[in-house]
C-alpha cells in the first residue's frame, strides 16, 4: 500500500506577522517556520496504519522554496519511508489551484492507495487543495476525519460536522483530509532524527501553471479601538449601556 | 598536541579568530531538530504535570523518565554499541538546555543521565556496560551517584563509608550513610565510593534491592521540591568483587573527574532555566499595568530585562563554545577503539578549567535572572501563586551541588598553576614578561583593530593582560603557597572567568555580524572591564606595598581604562525593545 501525505510549511502562528511594503505577501524574515498543524494528524495517521498493515510505504510530499526540504526531514524523522520536494521557485503565495494541478501531476506519475493532508493550512486558511486535488484525479475525498478504519481495499472514516459525526465509507484510492481529534501526534525520536539523514529526498522542479486566482493584496486587519468600561452600579450601568448602543445606532 | 590557543585554558594566553570558536548559529539541522523533540517534550509532557511533579508524584515522574527514554532523550551521551545514540556533545547540551525548563525533572534528568549513568559509560568493563547501560538508556533503570556524606561535602575524600573484604576476598561490605543523594528515592542503581579497607577510595555499583541498603525519608528541600533527595544507608551490604566501578584506590578519578561533565550540563541548564525566566518576567512586563502602561515600558524594567538577556547570551556564547572544542576534541575518535570511553573522558577533562567557569557564571546568571524576575513580578513575585517564586527557588541549588561556586572558584587557578608547573600551560613566563611589559605599555597609545568591535578586542587583550599581570603579582608573593590564599584565588577565578565569558560573546558578534550582537558586546564589555579592575584593587593591597603598590595600581588603572565609553542607557533599551517584541531571548535559538 501506497499512502502519499502532504505537507504545508507554514509560518508559526505564535508569533504575529506583518504585510510587507508592498502589500503582496507578509515579511518573510526572521519568521519561525512550522509544520502545518493539521499534517501533522496526516502523518500520525499515515504511520499508524503502517504500523498495523505492515506493507506500507509512505511517501512525504512538500511543495514549496527550499525551506520545505525541513519539513519533509521531519516527517522522514518521524518515520516516512522517503520523500519528495516539489520545488517552486518562489517563497511568496502559489494559489490553491496551481498547489492542487502540481499534486495531481505528482500522484499521476506516481501511484497512490491513499493520500492523507491537513484539512487546511494555518496560513491562508483557503482549504480547497484537497477538493481541487480529488476532483482532478476523480478519486473520493472525505473531509474533516476523525476516526478511520482500513481493510478490504476500502476505508471507513468518521467525519466531524457541526452537530455530530457521520460515519462514510470509500474504496481506495482516495483523499483524506485528517481534523484535529484524530490522533495525538508523536515527537520524532533522536534516533529516528539521525536516520532521516539516511533516508532520500527527491527534487522535482515544479514550473507553476497559470492560475484562476490572483492575489489582490494583503492588509493588516484595523487595530481595535479602545473600549469603554462602564463602571457604574446597576442599574445605571445598563441605562448607560443602552445610551451608548443607541447613539452609536446599534438599537 | 594541540594548538594551545585550543587546549584547556589557552585562551589566557592566545587569542583565538572568531571562525574558530564554534556558535549557536552553527547548529546543523539535525542537531536543531534534536532540540525541537526536547523542547516539544517538555511543553507537551513535562510542564503540564509540572504540579504534580512538584508535589513528588514519583510515580509521574519515572512516567515521563521513561517518555524520555523512549524518545532517546536518556541516551545522548551512551555509545551506539550499548544502547546508546554517541552524540556529539553541542547535540548532548542542546538537549540539556531544553530540558531545564523544568528544575525538578531537569535534575532528575541531569543525575540519571550524568552522574547516575557516565561513571559506568567511563570506567564500567565489559560486562558491566552490557549489563546496565541498555537500562539506563531505556529509563528502565534510574541512577544515582552517592558520594556526600555527613561529614564529607566539599571535603569529599573525607568519605567514612567503608568497604571491607570478605575473607574469602569475592565480595566486599559496604558500611556507612550517604547523604543529599539526588534521585534516591526512585533510583535502581547508585554508584557509591567508598574506602576499602578505610582508606583505598573506591567506587561501587550497588543495586538498590541489595539486602542491607536502606532509603531515608525525603528531605524538606527550598526548591526543585520534585525532585527526590534522600540519604542512603549502607548497612552491611555485600556487593561482590564485579560491582566494583575502575580500579580499587582510584575512585577519586571518578568521583571528582565526573564532576567535570556535571558541571559543564549544569551551565548549560542554567541557560535554558535563564531562557524560561526571561520569557515568564517579559510576558508578565508587558501585561502588568502600572501609571496607566504596561511596566515593560519603563526603563528600570527594560534594564533589567536588557540585563536578563545580555547576561543569558553570553553564558550561551560560552557554553556552545566549549560543546564546540569537546568535539574537535571527540569527533576524530573512533567509537570501535576500546579505549573509547577513556578517551572521551580525556578529551573532556581537558577542559576542566573551562568546565568550572561554566557552573559558576551559568549559575550566577541564573540566580541573577531569577532574582530580576521575581523583582519584576513584584509582590506577586513573591507569592506562590506566580511563578517567578519557583524559579526564585529552584534556581539557588546550581551555586551548591556539583562543587560550590567557591570550591569551583578555588579550582580555576588551581588547576591553570598546576598546568604551568606541570609545563603544560606556558603561563608562568607569558605572565611574567606580560607584567613586565606592562609596567612601561601606554595602551591609550595602541592602535585598535579595524571594523566593528575594534574598540572591544582592545578591551579583551587589556583584560587579558590584567588577568595575567594579577596571575604574576599573586605567583611571586606566594609561590606555592598561593594555594592557600582563598581570597586571591577566588578574584583570579573572577577574572579568568570574565575573560572566557567576554572572548566568548566577543568572538561570536564578530562571527556572526549580527548588529544585535555587537551592541550586546558594546554594552557587556565595559562592565566586564570594570569588574576585573575591581577585582585587582580587591587584592592588589594584600599582595604589595609601598611603591610597588603605587606602581601596579596605576598599571591596572591604566589598563582597564576604558577610551571609549558607549551610551549603555541607549543600548540597554534597544535591547529591551528587542527582548519585548521576541516575548523573551531575542538572540535567535
């Protein structure tokens, strides 16, 4: 079995960003990088059930600058057979669909039972790749999985919704995108860090296609103003509170 | 033989270029990422049990032991052929940062994998590695080094714990109380010395359901409340012939050069505990209002933090800087050799000297920091409630265990005169021509280097020319006798320590070129200078009288006269603005 994870390397959302002059992309330096949160749960996923099968290789995929090639030693830490850079030559924004046609061309060439992904990266949050991606190979996509089951060439997943779960199934191959809840990732051990170096990343040059998307531009979102606090007892706190939501035309 | 600007203290006499010393901003990838999965393990398992740790929750505590095991975190420094990973040792004090976060289990951590583990990786024959060390690196095992006694603190070979042979000569009685034994209370194995027949000092393997050896109840300690620290009593236990650790009569070697290691870890903790403050003291800095704005906004407190900072940098420029000559010095070694484990052992005792610095000014910065964080709490601070109280405590042991920052002090000097008499170190004749020259040099008349700093490597060469000019002040009027002269020793240990500490941060703004570096230097190096003038005029007066009093005085003065003098107000708030938009330690790692 085949299973194909892919990984966004996304800036650490711990630490705010800032729009570049520009206002085309967000200031690149000094930005601490992570692993997309949601990939994290697709790899878990991924060497779980090749714990259990056996007969698994998982194969980590990145597209991205060249930081990508530290993601994908990560997921060769924590124990992926082996790994692909698909290398853009930019460090700025590449839209959904062009993510999504470069994936498909990459799992075209290379056969898969299984692609596992974050429901969405952290840093644009669009969460479309997948949709995209499953459309252009016309395999099934089940979103947003919480629990998942494999055997007899299918998969039995749950799936999160709003007000509940709802239990699918699909034959493979097929495109999972792994929610939170669905397993607690594992940390990379030393050992495992010291055999990602023996363990091969391939580089595939990636030219971009053209996009039905362009980036406008970006804006900071405006700084909050200052609140009021009312400090007075009750019950004038509350006629002071309605004359603030009259004057400022809320009521 | 090596270059001497690169052997255990030739820093004195040699200076080095900024591309030898080895830097933070030389980690590999890998060794970053062996960071990562220690930190991650701190943040994901250790801090959030951290209260039930620090209510001695053992069970909790051998839990996450074992965690570390399983992700290789107790095998660092553990040779491949037993268990281990044999990293190299910048990789092994990456990870004993990281843990530090956490003083209970960061000297847990550090007893088990140091003390509690290195003596068998060291001296243990054959057998004895196979048999404990897969164990030890797994966190199946936990051990413990039971050395202190009663009567026997920093007078260690003072032990009356006695080993007696049994007739038939295959085993031996162990008879006496260890005391402050960390990890006694949850510790399978304890390497204890002992004198064999009352005087030959020796160390043993004792495993702890050996008939005979009892635990005594946990002591009431100020801080690392979670960690556990028993004494040990031997009550005729018989441990036979192939527990005995190296050779009979030679524990010493052992007892005192594995002390070398614990010290270098203990700095190098003292960091990532300095790291944790600062972060604590500067998220709190920028919520607490006072007068209407958030107190990070003032400067009394953005010196503090700027300090906080500045004085965590430069222990990190130090303590990677040795983890940088340990390899050169490891690496070439072939781990198939049998000798191996002596080798390293060699390799690391080279730089006692520099191993000692590293305790005492990593454990002063830590107290510093810690003390400045309560300080910036407040009276929260000063309540349980916060944390800046814990780490308040906590962080008070590191100036004691591993030898007291005094004994520490007494060795620096006693180790850099015995090198010189031995002929080791050319100290001696550097010295005495260095306060020859001195006595006519006019350094306002030198030129200083070109480019950035150029006023500061002045200020580094003057200081270490102070450092040896005291060195043969003190040398002339006690010869051996020195020894003896605590007071002296101790201002030269500040003074050797202080120019390891500048050199250090020094050589890596110069490497790195990073403006913030240089202004870090720009502000610590006057400080650094004026510290040692101190120093000198410390003990200057002991030393000499009348006119050669009057002469060295004023070749000290003119000395650390500083030419140059930055606006350090300026430099400390910038560096604040840079610690406050960081959230902690702006100096990359």
């Amino acid at each position: 079995m085949k299973i194909v994870v892919f990984f966004k390397r996304v800036p650490d959302t711990g630490i705010p960003v800032q729009v570049n002059e520009t206002g085309n992309d967000i200031v690149r330096e000094n930005l601490n990088y992570v692993v997309n949160p949601y990939d994290e749960f697709a790899i878990e996923e991924a060497l779980r059930i090749k714990e259990k099968v056996g007969d698994a290789e998982i194969v980590a995929v990145s597209l991205g600058d060249d930081g990508a090639k530290e993601t994908l030693r990560n997921a060769l830490a924590l124990g992926a057979d082996r790994a692909v850079h698909l290398k853009v030559p930019t460090t700025a924004f590449v839209p959904p669909d062009v993510t999504a046609k470069a994936f498909h061309q990459f799992l075209s060439q290379e056969g898969f039972d299984l692609v596992l992904m974050g429901k969405e990266a952290v840093d644009d949050n669009f969460g479309v790749v997948p949709a995209y991606l499953a459309t252009l190979a016309g395999v099934p996509l089940l979103t947003y999985v919480v629990q998942l089951e494999i055997g007899d060439g299918k998969v039995k997943v749950h799936r999160e919704t709003d007000d509940g779960a709802v239990e699918v199934e699909a034959p493979m191959p097929c495109i999972l995108t792994t929610e939170k809840g669905l397993n607690e990732p594992r940390l990379p051990t030393l050992r495992g860090i010291m055999m990602a170096k023996r363990k091969p990343i391939d580089e595939v040059e990636v030219t971009l296609s053209d996009s039905a998307l362009s980036l406008d531009h970006m804006e900071m979102p405006p700084k909050k103003e200052a609140g009021v606090v009312i400090q007075d007892e009750f019950p004038k706190n509350v006629e002071r509170l309605l004359e603030i939501l009259r004057e400022k035309k809320v009521l | 033989m090596r270059e001497l600007k690169k052997q255990g203290g030739g820093f004195l006499l040699e200076d080095l270029q900024p591309s030898e010393i080895f830097t933070p901003e030389d980690f590999t990838e890998e060794q970053r990422m062996f960071g990562q999965t220690a930190e991650e393990f701190m943040d994901r398992e250790v801090l959030p049990n951290a209260e039930k740790i620090e209510q001695q929750d053992f069970h909790i505590l051998k839990t996450l032991m074992k965690k570390a095991g399983d992700l290789g975190l107790l095998s660092v420094d553990i040779p491949e052929a037993y268990g281990g990973l044999g990293l190299d040792k910048v990789s092994s004090m990456i990870i004993a940062e990281k843990l530090a976060k956490q003083g209970s289990f960061s000297v847990t951590w550090g007893a088990h994998t140091g003390i509690g583990t290195l003596p068998i990786v060291f001296f243990g024959t054959e057998d004895q590695r196979q048999r404990y060390l897969p164990g030890l690196a797994s966190g199946d095992l936990i051990g413990a080094y039971a050395l202190t006694e009663p009567g026997a603190g920093s007078d260690a070979m003072n032990i009356q714990t006695k080993a007696v042979p049994t007739p038939d000569g295959s085993s031996f009685v162990l008879t006496g109380n260890k005391q402050f034994i960390t990890n006694a209370g949850i510790a399978d194995l304890f390497i204890v010395f002992a004198k064999v027949e009352g005087e030959h000092f020796t160390a043993f393997i004792v495993e702890r359901d050996t008939p005979g050896l009892s635990i005594g109840p946990e002591e009431h300690k100020l801080g690392i409340k979670g960690s556990s620290t028993c004494s040990v009593t031997f009550d005729g236990v018989k441990v036979s012939q192939d527990q005995v650790l190296g050779e009979i009569g030679k524990g010493h070697r052992i007892a005192f050069g594995i002390l070398n290691i614990g010290r270098y870890k203990l700095g190098v903790g003292a960091i990532g505990a300095s790291k944790e403050a600062l972060k604590i003291a500067t998220q709190y800095a920028k919520e607490r209002v006072q007068f209407g704005k958030p107190i990070a906004e003032f400067g009394l407190i953005q010196e503090k933090l700027a300090w906080m900072a500045l004085r965590t940098f430069v222990t990190e420029s130090m303590a990677y800087r040795l983890a940088g000559l340990f390899d050169e010095i490891l690496q070439p070694l072939n781990p198939q050799d049998p000798s191996y484990p002596q080798q390293i052992w060699k390799g690391i005792a080279e730089y006692a000297v520099e191993c000692s610095i590293l305790k005492v000014y990593g454990s002063e910065t830590l107290d510093f920091v810690a003390d400045e964080t309560v300080q910036i709490f407040g009276g929260y601070g000063y309540t349980s409630e916060y944390p800046a109280e814990q780490i308040y405590r906590d962080s008070r042991i590191n100036r004691i265990f591993e030898g007291t920052n005094e004994i520490n002090r007494l060795l620096i000097p006693g180790m850099l005169m015995r090198w010189a008499l031995k002929g080791k170190l050319p100290l001696i004749p550097k010295a005495a021509a260095t306060l020859k020259e001195s006595l006519t040099l006019m350094p306002s008349r030198l030129s200083r280097p070109e480019g950035p700093l150029g006023e500061e490597i002045h200020m580094l060469s003057m200081a270490k020319r102070l450092t040896l000019v005291l060195s043969a002040v003190a040398a002339n009027r006690f010869k051996e006798q020195l020894r003896e002269e605590q007071e002296v020793l101790a201002a030269l240990a500040n003074m050797v320590m202080e120019v390891y500490a500048f050199e250090s941060a020094l050589l890596r703004a110069l490497k790195t070129k990073s403006p913030l570096m240089e202004d870090a230097v720009r502000l610590y190096a006057p400080a650094a200078l004026r510290s040692m003038e101190e120093q000198a005029y410390h003990v200057l007066p002991y030393l000499a009288a009348g006119d050669e009093l009057r002469t060295l005085l004023s070749t000290v003065r003119k000395l650390a006269k500083l030419s140059v003098l930055p606006d350090r107000i300026q430099l400390q708030r910038s560096l604040a603005k840079k610690v406050i938009e960081k959230g902690g330690y702006p100096f990359g790692t």
